[in-house]
C-alpha cells in the first residue's frame, strides 16, 4: 500500500513523539505532567510494534497484539497513578513532586 | 501518494499537540492536547492497516485515559498550573539530553539497513487477533486479566484510604 512510505518514517516520527514526551517527563513538577508524558512514551512505542509489524507481513499479527497488551498496560498505569496522585493531593494539599520527596506522612 | 500525504498530516498534527503538551505551562491545555496526538497516533494504525488496534486506541485511549486524566486535572485545579520549570531538571538541560539522544537514536535508524520482506496485506485484522489470543498468546492474555483486576482493586483500596483519610 504506502507507495513512498518507508519504515524510516514511522520510527521517526515515534523517536520524535518520544522525546517529546521524554522532555515531558523530564520538566513537570506536576505529577499529572508526568504521566502524561508518559502516555506520550507509550504511545511512541505502540507507534513501532505495528509499523515494525506491518513492514514484516509474516509476524503481522504479532506486533499488534503486543500494542494491544501496552494499551493495556497503559490503563491500568494511568488508573494507579492517577489513584495516587489525588490520594497524595488529598494528603498534601499539593502535587508538586518536589515537595512529595519525604515519601512521608 | 495519497498515503504519503494521509501519512504527512498525521504526523504532523500528532507532533504538534505532542509538543504542546510537553512545552505548555498550562496542565489543562497539555492534557486537552493529549487528544489531537491520540488521535493522530490512531490514525498512523489505520494507515498500517490496524483496524482494530485503531478503535481499541479511540475507545481505551481517547475515551478512557484522556478522560480519566482530564478528570484528575480537574480535581486538582489550582495547584494545577503550577511553573514548567524544575530546579533539578530545567527546560534547557531537558532538550539538551533530548537533542543528544535523538541524535544518537536517528542515526542508528538511518544507519540501519532494515530488512524489508515487504508489507502486509490490508485484510480485517480482528479474527486473526482473537485467534492469536486464544492461541499463541493465551498466557499472558490471562495475565492480563490478574493485571487488570490487581489495578482495580489497587484503586479502588487507594482512593478509599483517600477518602478515610478526609472523613
């Protein structure tokens, strides 16, 4: 199908979704910035099983059922850490993992 | 050619709300922005011929976890926008390690002779994952399950400790 499309082009664009959510990660102090830079890692991820997949028609359906497995994964992280964040709110008042990094009640 | 283009609006309208969702000191605008790469990253599946990857990401992604975040963004309004600057990690240190390491990864991906067999047909993918479910994968698919029902109940204990601990 993709006339001109190579390989190349999509792990591209995942190494660029990547870092950017690499620079997510890296510059919240709000911990819901950090999950969502998270998601943006995942989904950079996800971006490579099927492109990888599609471009090796003998493993097709190998690469897309693992996609479906971190998209799996990913759900329950967001429901953990969200659960966590709002019981960290709720506790500090605050959620700046600065401040979080007593670990203490 | 029609692909390349499809392939060339998606990208960029999946990198951009990526890069608003990093770079914005606004956490309600990154998680809003969250949707337009969701949205982006499904339709690169849809143009890989992954059908049913593609509603499985609008359904989980776009109609649970954008959700959930922008409800837990929400509830912690206020705080919420709180500077993007980090005294340990700045902007500036941030790209910098960013930059070296697209550096190094872009060079490996241009490097890399990959071998290309061809691509796949553009069939309805859904009867030949249930089959691999069933199948090759049926372990962890019933892992997945205990992982699902850890993370329920995982939650659901640490939001009601949350809530004991406001009563």
């Amino acid at each position: 199908m993709p006339a001109g499309l190579t390989l190349n082009h999509f792990v591209i664009l995942s190494l660029a979704l990547f870092l950017l959510g690499s620079i997510c990660v890296l510059t919240r102090r709000n911990a819901i910035g950090i999950l969502l830079g998270i998601e943006l890692i995942l989904n950079a991820a996800n971006i490579n099983y099927v492109a990888f997949a599609f471009f090796n028609p003998a493993a097709h359906y190998d690469g897309q059922v693992f996609a479906i497995f971190v998209i799996m994964l990913a759900a329950a992280e967001a429901v953990i850490g969200l659960a966590i964040v709002l019981a960290i709110y709720n506790h500090l008042r605050t959620i700046d993992v600065a401040a979080n990094e007593t670990l203490k009640g | 050619m029609i692909a390349v283009i499809v392939f060339w609006t998606l990208a960029v309208i999946t990198v951009l709300s990526a890069m608003i969702t990093a770079f914005s000191r606004n956490i309600v605008y990154s998680a809003f922005a969250l949707l337009g790469s969701f949205a982006g990253v499904a339709g690169i599946y849809l143009l890989l011929g992954a059908d049913f990857l593609f509603i499985i990401q609008i359904f989980i992604y776009i109609g649970g976890i954008l959700v959930v975040t922008i409800f837990a963004v929400m509830l912690t309004q206020g705080v919420a926008d709180m500077n993007i600057s980090n005294r340990i990690v700045g902007l500036i240190p941030a790209a910098l390690i960013a930059l070296l390491a697209g550096a190094v990864m872009l060079e490996a991906i241009l490097r890399t002779p990959w071998p290309h067999p061809g691509t796949a047909a553009l069939n309805p993918t859904t009867h030949a994952i249930g089959n691999a479910f069933l199948g090759p994968f049926l372990l962890p698919f019933e892992i997945a399950s205990v992982v699902l029902l850890a993370a329920l109940i995982g939650a659901i204990v640490i939001s009601r400790q949350a809530a004991r601990a406001e009563a």
